[in-house]
C-alpha cells in the first residue's frame, strides 16, 4: 500500500498545476490513484473505510471486515494499537453495525464482541459498545452479561453491570455523565 500511496503522490505533483478539475481528467495520476485506493481495499483499517453504497451494510462484502477490526482491537488491542489505531474509525464501526440490519449470524458475532468488551480493562470508545448491546438485547446478551457482572473480575463486573443497567433503560442516553455517575453509585439520581 506504501508503494500505491507514493506512486499517487509522485502523479498527483505535476498534475497539481491543472487545477481540481483537470487533475482528475490526468489519466496517469487517475490510475496511480484508483491503484492506491485498490490497494486500501485490501488493508485494516483503510478497506473498512466508505462503507456500502446503497447504505445497506448487511448485505456489503466488507461487513466480514469491519466485524475483523472490532474484533481484532477487542482481542488484541496493543497489536491493534500498534498496527491499526483509529480511534475514529472504530467508534464509526460501532456506530454503523449498530445500526444495520442484522441475521442471526451477525447479531451473534456482535453478542460475542460485547461480551469480550465487558471482560476488558475500558478502552477509548467502549461505551459504544452499549449501542450494539442495544441493538442485540436478547436473553443470551443479558445471560452472558449477568455471568460477566458476577464475576472475580472488577472490569467486568463494572461494564457488564452498567450495559445491563441502561438495557433495562432504553430512554437513558449512554452519555459520559450517566457512565460517571453510574460508576460513583449515583444512579438513583439519574431516575
């Protein structure tokens, strides 16, 4: 992709001249560029980048992806960080699976990737994760995050039980002043 990405630079320098318009008609800064955007495609987290067309992100062929980075940064996040930080990115995932429309398969990928976000120290972003938690709300989501809340693990304990509190709230925003407040044992105040 380091190649693909020079060769665009390198055409888009004598192309600059021509001007927005005329730059993009430059057939070979045109292809050094459609070659560095192919090349993204097949890469973390740049092919995850755009999303679908027609919006429909079920049905996209890079869904298997997008689910791979969340799953890759709930797994492994120093590797993750180290090799693929996107902060932005990542919340837009979350954001984006949240939203869309889910078979079996995909809602039980995203029980998985709430139930391994419940189990970790908190990472930026992971009050997110309540979006797909919403999304999912099952019995097998609420079991997995009772056995999590009930664990020797005070992460888990922490996260599962506030998923599990604002599950049982659907009209409460996840907003950094309900986690704070939550997390102080204040949430009666919330009510």
């Amino acid at each position: 992709m380091a190649d693909a990405l020079a060769r665009s630079n390198e055409m888009w320098l004598p192309a600059r001249p021509l001007g927005a318009d005329e730059q993009h008609r430059e057939s070979a800064f045109v292809r050094a560029r459609r070659m560095h955007q192919q090349a993204q495609s097949y890469s973390l987290p740049d092919g995850v980048w755009g999303g679908p067309v027609d919006g429909d992100l079920a049905t996209w062929p890079g869904l298997p992806y997008v689910l791979l980075f969340l799953e890759w940064e709930a797994r492994y996040p120093l590797e993750w960080t180290q090799h693929a930080k996107a902060w932005g990115t990542k919340q837009s995932l979350i954001r984006k699976v949240a939203r869309a429309r889910q078979d079996e398969a995909i809602k039980a990928k995203l029980t998985d990737l709430v139930e391994l976000v419940v189990h970790r120290a908190y990472r930026c972003k992971d009050r997110e994760y309540v979006r797909i938690a919403r999304a999912v709300d099952g019995a097998d989501l609420r079991g997995r995050l009772g056995r999590a809340a009930e664990s020797d693990s005070p992460w888990a304990r922490c996260h599962a039980g506030y998923v599990l509190w604002l599950l049982d709230r659907p009209d409460l925003p996840n907003t950094r002043r309900v986690w704070q407040t939550w997390v102080a044992g204040e949430a009666a105040a919330l009510l």
